[in-house]
C-alpha cells in the first residue's frame, strides 16, 4: 500500500507551503484500508461492544480470547514483517483500525498494550533471535504483550526509575523493583520493563511472567478503563537471561521514547475515531429527545454544540492522517528497526501536537456528548458516562499533555538551534519585515476555495515563528524553566498544524469534487476562525510573559499587523454542520 505523500522533513510544514495534493486523508485510503477498517468495525460492533459489561468484571478469560480474535483479524500483525508472521502494512492501515477500537476504549488500552507498546519496541529494537522467539507468537495472540516504565517515585521523570538490574555471573541478570500502573498486568505473558544497570545505566529487557520472581500487584480501582487490567509489576530477584537485554545497555531511553513517539501519534488517531463515533451518538439522541415541543436539536444552543464538535473533530481527523502520511512516506515501507526508530522520532512533534490536540478534542466532544444526553448522560443506561470517564486517562499517559506541551517547542527550539529547519533564519526575517510594514502580503490565489483561511494559517506560521524567536532570544538555554511561555508556544504551533491541516484537506476536496467538499469547506473555516482567536489569546499572553513596556508595545503592534483576522459568521456555518450532520444520523465528513 502507498500513500502518495511527498517526504518531508518533521516540523518543514512550518517554514514551507504544502500543495493540498500533497496530504494524505480519508479521500486517498485505498481498498485494502477500507476493508481493514471494515474488519475492525464489524468486530468491534459484534464482538467487542456486546463484551463489554462481562469485560468490566474484570473477566482475563475473555479479554485474552478476544485478543485472539483481533489477532485471528489479522489487527496485531499490521506493524510486523512478514518474517514473523506479520502482514507488513502502513501506518495508514494502524490508524484506520484504532479509530474504529475508539468505542471499545477499555480493550483498545489492552490492544495498544500489545501492538504499540509491546510489539512495536521489538520490532524496533530486538535482535532477529528476540524476534523469532516473541514476534509469531503475539502477531497469533497466543501470549499478551505489556511495557513497564512507570513506577510510583517515576512517572513522567521516567528515567528517574529505581528497579535495579545486576549482571549475575554467567551473563544472566537479576531485577528488583515494583512497576506501577502497567496496562495488562494482571495477565500479561511478556513485559518490555525498564531497569538500571547497577543503578546506573537505563535499559529495557524483554522479562516474560513465567520467570522465577515476576508477579503482578491488585488491579488497580479506576476512574474509567474498568474493562482493561491495570497493576503493578513486582520483581523480587527476578531472572532475566542475559539475551533478553532489548537494545543496549545503557540505552533504553531510546525503546522508551521512540515507542511513546509511536504510541502518542496512535493516540491521537484513536481520538479522532472516538469523536467521529460519539457525534453520531449525541445527533441522534438530539434528534429523538423532545423538549417543549420540539427535538432538542432544533435548538441553537445544541446546533452549536454539534457543528463545533464536527469542526473540531474534522481538524483532528485531517491533522492525524497528515501526520500518517508523512511517516509512511518517511517510511517507504521500510520495516526495518532502525528505520522506524528514526522516523518515529523525525515525527516526534506532530506525534505530540497530536496527542495533545486528539486528547483534548476527545474530551470536549465527550463532555458535550454528556450535556446533550442531560440527566442521561449523567447514568449509566446510556454510554455517555462510561465514554466521560474512559477518556480522561488519555491526557495523563503517553506522557501527560503538560510534558507534551513542553516536548513541542522544546524540539522545534532543539531543530533550530541545530540550524535544522532554517527556523533562526526565517525568525529573522520575519523580525525585519515587521519592521517594515509596507511590505506586501504573500498572495496564495485569492479565488482558490479557502484562500482566505490559507492566509491566515500563513499568518499563524509567522506567530510561531514570533513567539518561539521571542522565547529563545529571550531565555536562551534557560527556556526549559518558562513552562507557561512554552505552554502559550505549545497551543499556538498545534492550533496551526490542525488549522492547515484542516484547510489543506477541504481544498484537496474540493479539487477532486468530492461530495462532502463543501461541508468540508464550511467545517475548516469554522476551525480556522476560532483557532485564530484562541492563537490570539496565546500569543498575546505569551509575549507579555515575555516582554514589557516599549518591547511589548511593539510587539502587540506586530501581531496585530500579522494577525488580521476578520470574524465570519461561524453561528450560520455550525449550523449547516448540524443540520447535515442531523439529516445523515452521524458524521458528515
Ligand atoms: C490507566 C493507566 C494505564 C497506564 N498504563 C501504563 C503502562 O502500560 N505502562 C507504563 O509504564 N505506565 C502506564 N501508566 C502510567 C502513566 O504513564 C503515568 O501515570 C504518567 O506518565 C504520569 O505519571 P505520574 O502518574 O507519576 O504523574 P506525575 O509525573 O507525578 O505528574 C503529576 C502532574 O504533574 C505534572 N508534571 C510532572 N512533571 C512535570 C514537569 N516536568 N513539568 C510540568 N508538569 C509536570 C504532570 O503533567 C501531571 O499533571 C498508566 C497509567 C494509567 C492511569
């Protein structure tokens, strides 16, 4: 499968224009996606969702026998060569299939367990003996997967990990600590865990439950989630053979992080099916609840509410396919670990900005799910509650969305200074245009479909460039310690990729003329037109967290010139969103 995505470099889509041919969505799936996604559709509709009361009494039996289902699927072995038993697909393929397991939140944490955070690594950083041994045997479901690097003193400071590894005599090594939180512990067969070399030297080993010391703590009682096991990972002299070192010693921050690089773009697919799916929930409880008199979605206030939950949903869809696109371009359907290693971590800003940005969007739609249900969203008769809470785990693992936030400026502000990006350069330039205000606008083809919402998403790239060239002239290589400042940056580089992402795809469809191209349209530029007042707020707070006095007033002024959005009619066009989205039952794009 091909994607037709041109390569570019992680993080050029801010300094370079991207033709709207260019950026892979829905429109180019190919018929082999279409069909994995219709196989994870059918099972989850017929399988996992009729499964889900039995798998919150916390039943392993039956969440290991579906899992050997998905494998039977084909779902486990998408990432994997055709070596190990694997089908060697895309990540367009991965994504479709996690979209759809967005409704069956609690299996699709068990699943991501094994494909993304057990599987994945391996296949990344395994020695082709490693491989052998585990690969068939996950891709077929027969063992279950789980990744343990968290621990009671060491969440987000990961690499702060206390379990100890001891090299024994004869090569094999003894582990000891207590790994916390870790999804499928309860019944995992292999663990990729964390430990130090002597204290000392941070390293992942592939441990499997059947060693002498390895057992799992109580499953943990959650918020959401109740249908996935979560428990701590207790080693007590546990022994690992000495070919179970996963990647090298002292390098294991390279399998931690270059997994969650995955995990955290998958993450943000996932997002974008679940609000596709819960829209469809929200419109047709709107459109059969009645309140005086009439159904509650003839009500402004909900219309509102269902045209800015398929906006944003809409931004999210089109900022996660772009983002697959680029890493299978990237790819070239290289299965090669080192390959992937390398490309996951060229992605890694997108694959925060989308964590970030699907989390956060899930969780708006979710609430506003809730609301419309009213006093049943509020019991347990109608899903709403159980979506609610499932959800709000999302923005707290694959690292938590404050250390994501940090992560997305602190690499671009990393690229840069490296003279990656040519960013300094354009920073620099921007800096002397402002200073000359007659100089004219880039002009994008004022009679293209959006050309409009295309230069205001231009003016967004020079905001970024603004505020993060502010940042970094200002702190230096203290701008770790401005964490709001990078928080203000974090928000207005992502509103910015959803935003062109969002216009990039209604463009593609308008010039291929797809039916939904002008609902597309309307969708974009609602998006477009908020995020300019939210990216607003943020760069204003921003610089004057930054500056004061003469400096501040002149750079409000240069925002103000670079930032001339004129407000449209976003009332009238979420309400064509609703009003389509109410006559189709669902999602409209
Ligand atoms: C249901 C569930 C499943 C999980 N599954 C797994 C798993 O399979 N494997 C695994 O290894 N782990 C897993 N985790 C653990 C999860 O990854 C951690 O909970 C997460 O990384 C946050 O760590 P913490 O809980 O220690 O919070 P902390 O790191 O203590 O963070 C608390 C708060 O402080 C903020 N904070 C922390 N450091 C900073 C900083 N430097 N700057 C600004 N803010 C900061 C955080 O953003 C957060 O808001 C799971 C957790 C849950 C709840």
């Amino acid at each position: 499968m091909t994607t037709s995505t041109q390569i570019r470099k992680g993080g050029s889509w801010l300094l370079e224009d991207t033709a709207p041919a260019d950026v892979f969505t829905p429109a180019k799936l190919t018929n082999e996606h279409q069909l994995m996604a219709q196989t994870a559709q059918e099972f989850v509709d017929n399988e996992l969702l009729p499964a889900t009361d039995r798998l919150e009494t916390k039943d392993w039996d039956l969440a290991r026998s579906l899992m050997r289902r998905a494998a039977d699927l084909g779902l486990f072995g998408i990432a994997v060569p055709e070596q190990y038993g694997g089908l060697d697909l895309d990540k367009a393929s991965s994504l479709v299939v996690v979209e759809r397991l967005a409704r069956a939140a609690s299996f699709a944490t068990t699943f991501g367990g094994q494909a993304n955070l057990c599987i994945l690594p391996l296949v990344m950083f395994g020695t082709d003996a490693q491989k052998a041994k585990y690969l068939p045997r996950l891709v077929a479901g027969e063992i279950i997967g789980a990744y343990a690097l968290s621990e009671s003193g060491s969440g987000s400071d990961a690499l702060a990990a206390k379990t100890r590894a001891v090299k024994q005599p004869g090569g094999s090594w003894l582990l000891n600590g207590e790994k916390m939180w870790i999804s499928n512990g309860g019944f995992a067969d292999l663990i990729v865990v964390f430990a130090k070399v002597d204290g000392e030297q941070f390293t992942a080993f592939l441990v499997e439950r059947a060693f002498p010391g390895v057992s799992s703590g109580k499953e943990e009682h959650k918020l959401g989630l109740h249908g996935s096991s979560t428990t701590p990972i207790i080693l007590q002299d546990a022994r690992v053979p000495a070919e179970n070192v996963l990647g090298e010693i002292g390098k294991g921050h390279k399998v931690a992080l270059n997994t969650l690089n995955y995990g955290r773009f998958s993450l943000g697919a996932m997002c974008a099916g679940g609000c596709r799916a819960v829209i469809a929930d929200s419109v047709k409880y709107a459109a059969q609840r009645r309140q005086f008199g009439q159904p509650i979605a003839s009500f402004g206030a909900i219309k509102h509410k269902l045209g800015e939950m398929i906006a944003r949903t809409y931004a999210i869809e089109s900022l996660s396919y772009r983002t697959a696109g680029l890493i299978d371009a990237a790819l070239a359907g290289s299965h090669d670990g080192a390959t992937l290693a390398r490309v996951f971590e060229q992605y890694a800003i997108e694959s925060s900005i989308a964590k970030v940005v699907g989390t956060e969007i899930l969780d708006y739609v979710l609430d506003e799910n809730v609301q419309i249900h009213g006093g049943n969203g509020f019991v347990k008769d109608y899903p709403a509650e159980r979506y609610y809470r499932d959800a709000r785990v999302n923005r707290i693992f694959e690292g938590t969305n404050e250390i994501n936030r940090m992560l997305i400026p602190g690499m671009l502000a990393r690229r840069a200074v490296k003279g990656e990006l040519g960013l300094i350069a354009a920073a620099k330039k921007l800096q002397d245009e402002l200073l000359t205000p007659s100089t004219p606008s880039a002009s994008f083809g004022d009679s293209a479909p959006l050309a409009e919402e295309l230069r205001t998403v231009a003016a967004f790239k020079k905001v970024v460039l603004m505020t993060l060239g502010t940042a970094m002239q200002t702190y230096g290589e203290k701008l770790a310690d401005q964490q709001e400042v990078l928080g203000y940056v974090a928000d207005i580089i992502s509103e910015t990729y959803a935003s062109e992402s969002a216009v990039l795809r209604a463009q593609q469809a308008a010039a291929g003329g797809e039916q939904s191209a002008s609902l597309q349209e309307v969708a974009a530029r609602v998006y477009v037109n908020d995020a300019a007042q939210r990216l607003e707020a943020a760069a204003r707070s921003a610089l004057a967290g930054m500056s004061e006095g003469d400096t501040l007033r002149t750079l409000l002024a240069a925002l103000r010139r670079v930032l001339k959005v004129a407000p449209i009619n976003t009332i009238a066009l979420r309400r064509v969103l609703a009003d389509a989205a109410i006559q189709k039952g669902g999602y409209i794009l």
